[in-house]
C-alpha cells in the first residue's frame, strides 16, 4: 500500500482529482488540505508564498501507474507534483477496504 500525494496551485484541480479518484475506484477516501501555505525561494532570492493544496488517499501500489496515467490524461499540462510513500502498517479494517480497489 502507498499514501499517494498529489501536491497543486489550484482548489479546483485539487476538487477534480478527488472526484475523479473516487469515481475511478483507486481509493475509498481522499483527503483534501485546503490551501496551505507554500514557501519557495523566488529568482531575486526573495522567499514567497502561495497556496498549495495537497489531496492524499491510501491505495495500492500497483495502482500508482494507473493514477499517474489517468491524471496526465484528464490534465494535460498540470502544475502537479506526485510522489507515494510506503505504508508498511495499517489497521485490517482498513486494509480490507484495500484490497477491494479495482485492478482491471
């Protein structure tokens, strides 16, 4: 399993990728963190903000390809950062909930 993450600029993005998520069945639950504040160092050197809003869900590891595919092709020319990481430890209840996530 993977905590999947998918870091943007855009509230509505961030909307359309849970809904797409969801509906495609690659995760029971998406989580959406509203706007938080993204620090960066500007080319004058100066440090800016903006806000990010970052949607994570738990899924299969053999799904990530899938999403990552599925996200170029509903938006192309995104501002998206992705990354996973290893859940090793989760609770059978959730687990269970997994395990039913489609494949095909």
């Amino acid at each position: 399993m993977i905590l999947f993450n998918l870091l943007t600029l855009s509230a509505p993005r961030a909307h359309a990728v849970t809904h797409l998520v969801l509906t495609e069945r690659l995760a029971t639950d998406v989580f959406v963190d509203e706007a938080i504040a993204n620090h960066r160092l500007l080319s004058d050197g100066r440090v800016g903000t903006e806000p990010l809003y970052r949607v994570l869900f738990l899924t299969k590891a053999l799904l990530y390809r899938r999403i990552e595919q599925l996200l170029q092709e509903q938006f192309p020319g995104n501002d998206f950062r992705i990354y996973a990481t290893p859940v090793t430890q989760v609770n059978e209840a959730e687990a269970e909930r997994v395990r039913r996530l489609c494949l095909a």
